[in-house]
C-alpha cells in the first residue's frame, strides 16, 4: 500500500509538472490558460473515449452511453467538490499562498463559466435519456453541438 501511494504521489508531481509546462508553453505562443485546460482535459479523458469508441463499435450502445454520461457527470460532481476543499484545506494551512483578498480562486467570468457552460450538454444528455431511455442521431448532433460551442467559447474567452 505504501508503494502504491508514494508511486502516486510520485506520478501526480510528474503530471503536475507537465500540465504546468503545457500551460506555461502555450500562454508563451499567445494561447489562454483555458486552451490549456481543453488540452489536460482530453489527455485526461483519453482512456473514456478509446472505451466509448469501442463499445460504439461492437455495438453496446448502452455501455457507450453510460460511459459518456458518467463522464459529464464525473467532473462536476464529483472531481470538482474534492479538488475545492482540498484547496480551502490547503490555503487554511498554508501550502499554497492565498490571493490579496483572502481567497484562493477569483471568482469572475473565468471560473464560473466553466461550471455554467458545463450544465447544458449535461441537461441535455440527461433530458434525452430521460425521455425515451435512448439517443438518437438528433440529440448526438445537438450534444456535440453544445459541446462544440462551450469548447468554442471557453477556448476564445477563456
């Protein structure tokens, strides 16, 4: 158990490490920070994807579809709660440095509008199960669209 977790606490550090150059690097090259966020994010959910193509593939549609909603859901839910108390833990005692005003995020259109623009393709996906327990090729194209745009918007105003 003890190699387990010093092995990831080791490979946490080293992921760290690299997001921070990726996002160092593209701010270098004129990017946002949010178009470095895009890119940790599809690296983070490359091994979702790869599952959902193949179940889509070999036709289980339902475990494709259960696999996509876990991961809007995942995030949100529950990613982001545990990564906001352990930086209120971690400011309280003094790991990292807390912002003039006393806080550790800003709250401005930066920080919301990734959880605002996050809930459309998560209602959507959610009212389309809901309403006949599948998915049709319709609200594929509408889903993606959603999702197009936020990435759009994020990745322009981000």
């Amino acid at each position: 158990a003890a190699l387990g977790t010093a092995a990831a606490v080791v490979g946490g550090h080293a992921v760290g490490d690299f997001a921070g150059i990726l996002v160092e690097s593209l701010l270098h090259h004129g990017f946002s920070e949010m178009v470095g966020a895009i890119f940790l994010s599809i690296f983070a959910a490359a091994g979702a994807l790869v599952m959902v193509v193949t179940a889509h593939r070999k036709g289980m549609y339902a475990l494709a579809l259960a696999n996509a909603s876990g991961q809007v859901t995942q995030v949100p839910f529950v990613v982001l709660p545990i990564a906001l108390i352990l930086l209120a833990v971690f400011g309280q005692t003094g790991v990292i440095e807390r912002m003039p005003h006393g806080g550790i995020l800003p709250i401005d259109l930066q920080t919301t509008a990734v959880v605002l623009l996050g809930f459309p393709s998560m209602l959507f996906l959610w009212k389309s199960i809901q309403d006949d327990g599948k998915v049709n090729w319709v609200e594929t194209a509408t889903m993606c669209a959603i999702f197009g745009l936020v990435m759009f918007f994020l990745a322009v105003h981000g």
